[in-house]
C-alpha cells in the first residue's frame, strides 16, 4: 500500500490505477538515488528519519502497518510480502520497475530481510545498491552454531555449548540453568514464541521435548549454559570493510522485555576495550562488509566477554549510536555512493535512549520483582534520548503510543 498525496491508502499492483498513483507519487522524488528502509519498526523509522533529514528520499516497505510510514521524511509506504520467502525478492524487482528506483540502496532492519536479499543478491544487484553480505557469509552469521564454531576456532570466548546431532537429549553436561537457542534465531522465535528457554534443571529438560518444543528437531537448537553476569549484553557495533573495522560504536543494554533475554527499551553508550579487540578479531575471520552488531556478556566469574549473536543489520537502538556521534545509516550511504571509507569517531559515553512506552511499563514490573533499583531508574529518566519523539515529526511518537497500548493490553 501506499501514502498518497492526499493522504489515503492505495494497493499496490499492476492496475492502471495503482501506476498512475505511482506516478503522480515519484514527481516527489528527487532524482538522486534514494533509500528503501526495509521493515518500519522503532530501527526503521530511526533510518527514515537519519537519512531524510540529510535530504535524502526514503521509501519504507513493511509486511505490516509500521510507525516509520508516518515519518514526514517517509515519502511512501508500500506493504510487501513476508520477508522470508523469494516473493519478497520478487516484490522489490516489481516495485524497482513501477517506480524506476535504479540503484536505489537497500537497508534492511529484520533478519529475514536480510537472508532473502542475500540469497537473491545476483538479481537484485540489477536493480539496487545493495550493503548486504553475500550468502556464504551470512550463513556463517545466521547459523549460530557455525558462528560459534568460527568464533571458537579463532580462541575467542564463547558459553559452554553443547550441539546435539542425533537426538533431543535428555541430560546435559552443564551447569544449570541452561538456555536452548534457536540455531536461526527469528525463525525460532516465529515458530515457538520465545527467543531462548531457559531451564532450570533436568526434569525441565526432559519435558519440553514433549512439551514447548515439540516436534523440533537437533539439529535446530544448540544448548547453552547461562552466563552469570553483573551488567547486561554489550553491542559493539561497527563498520568494516572486507574484514577491516573503520568505525565503532558501543551501547549496554540498561532494562529489557521481557527482563531476561528481551529487546532493549533503555540503553546507554559505553566503551570496553576487550570487547572492542574482539569484535576487530571475529570481523577479520568473517571477512566482512558492512554494518552489523555483535553482542558480549561479560561472565562475572572469568571477567571474560563471551559471544552471544551477531546482527549483520542495523538494530532497534541505531538512533542511540547517531545522538552519541555515529550516524551508521548515512555513514552506508556515503560509502556506497561516495566511495567515502567511514571514519573512526570519538563518540559520546554515557548518552541514555529509552522507549517510553515499553520502558516504563517493564521498569515497573522490574521494581516490584526486585530486578531494579528506584534509584538507578530515575537516573536515567534525568536526561534521555526517546525513541520516537522528535519535535520537528512528532506523529510517529502518538502513532507508536496507540499501537504499544494495544500490544500491552494483548499481553
């Protein structure tokens, strides 16, 4: 679908109609080449607002109804296919012809996205720029257990994990509690509805093959050990260039949702410098191009940081590393137009992004389960960056505040 000029919402297709809206639609476009932000969550219309507010013409496609569509740097809103399947593929080389988006960059934000624009990277070079890895390389991201493997080979640190080949089992040599992960994360989550399952002891083991995990197979999941830790997951985040990292930046998960293993709805800038060496180091064996985020928990009882996941996207938190002084989106966008090699910055520490919507709410249920502190909640509440908010395009900030009433009610 589209946002038309007067406002109202039109299907996309191949009807005389549907082209001749198109049209009236692109005389708005600039012709420098634009960007396609590809799902409209909280990290896409961070995208959309980066990258328009350089003068650049963003278009947003989402499978759903998203808040970045609302952006007043969004020119237009298109709703496509799932991005899992070759028909998301499809849609963007229809959508390249209606339109005449020649090289227009492609800048997924969901994982799926990614894996689809890789395995169909040939024919869609044809069409876009594409920052998008090539498929070898994403399989060695999105395969979590060849990440690990990767990562161990190279002696950097990772939990203790077990990868069961044959059969469920039924013990385990580890310390409990442990995790079970999906080996491709979303596609666990879809499917199970939870992003890992942490157990408490053998008998939880035993069960949730007949239980929560029916049906699924060994060679889908890896079981972890939980990591004890004093602060919550890391992300380096950065920019290399055939392996070699040219700018980073760092953020600390504060709260999450769910409180455990959840998405962030309050983070804050930091730097570590083991983190940092480690993340060149595992860069340097992917041999990678492009944005992504690598994520480290620090085990309280080593003080090593061990490897959790890589993103190989930018992530909900991107606007956080743009307010502390590294704009990723424009950053790709230099690059991949400018031949311009993104530059180290001296970025800010300590500068607070929360989701107010989704914050406050789990900040609550924090307290009263003893997770938080009072005190080290209104800290961050002194001076923050919010999620959706800004002043010069405030409607995603209410558009945002319906739809999170509405998912909060559902839970």
């Amino acid at each position: 679908m589209q946002n038309g000029t007067d406002g109202s919402q039109r299907k996309f297709s191949s009807s005389k109609a549907g082209y001749s809206q198109l049209t009236t639609h692109n005389s708005q476009l600039t012709t420098t080449p634009g960007v396609i932000v590809i799902e409209g969550h909280v990290q896409g219309l961070a995208n959309t607002r980066l990258l328009g507010s350089k003068g650049i013409d963003v278009i947003v496609v989402d499978k759903d109804d998203c808040v970045a569509r609302h952006s007043r740097y969004c020119k237009a809103f298109y709703k496509c296919p799932d991005f899992l399947g070759d028909d998301f593929a499809d849609y963007l080389i229809r959508l390249h012809r209606a339109f005449n988006l020649q090289y227009w960059l492609l800048l997924p934000s969901n994982d799926h996205a990614v894996h689809t624009i890789s395995r169909n990277k040939e024919r869609l070079s044809k069409c876009y720029k594409i920052i998008t890895e090539d498929l070898p390389v994403i399989e060695n991201i999105y395969n979590k257990r060849k990440l690990l493997k990767i990562a161990a080979q190279a002696e950097l640190p990772i939990p203790a994990t077990i990868m069961p080949e044959t059969e469920n089992p039924s013990e385990v040599d580890l310390r409990y509690p442990i995790l079970i992960k999906g080996n491709q994360g979303l596609s666990f989550y879809k499917r199970f509805k939870h992003k890992a399952l942490m157990l408490k002891d053998a008998s939880e083991l035993k069960e949730v093959w007949d239980d929560t995990l029916a049906g699924i197979e060994p060679t889908e999941y890896f079981i972890q050990e939980v990591i004890p830790y004093d602060h919550k997951t890391v992300s380096v985040t950065v920019f290399a260039v055939n392996g070699e990292v040219h700018a980073f930046w760092m953020g600390v998960k504060l709260r999450e949702h769910p409180i455990t293993f959840g998405t962030a709805t309050c983070c804050k800038s930091v730097y570590e410098e083991d983190m940092l060496l480690q993340s060149k180091r595992l860069i340097k064996e992917l041999n990678y191009t492009g944005v992504c985020e690598i994520e480290w928990l620090r085990d309280s009882r080593d003080g090593l940081a061990k490897l959790i996941e890589i993103n190989a996207r930018t992530w909900l938190w991107v606007e956080l590393a743009a307010k502390s002084g590294v704009d990723y989106p424009n950053m790709i966008y230099d690059y991949v137009y400018k031949d311009k090699l993104p530059q180290h910055i001296d970025y800010k520490k300590d500068v607070v992004w929360l989701n107010i919507f989704t914050d406050l709410v789990y900040s609550l249920i924090g307290i009263i389960k003893g997770k938080y502190r009072i005190k080290d909640v209104c800290k961050t509440y002194r001076k923050f960056h919010e999620a959706t908010w800004r002043l010069s395009d405030p409607i995603p900030f209410f558009k945002y505040a319906l739809s999170t009433g509405r998912f909060l009610r559902n839970r």
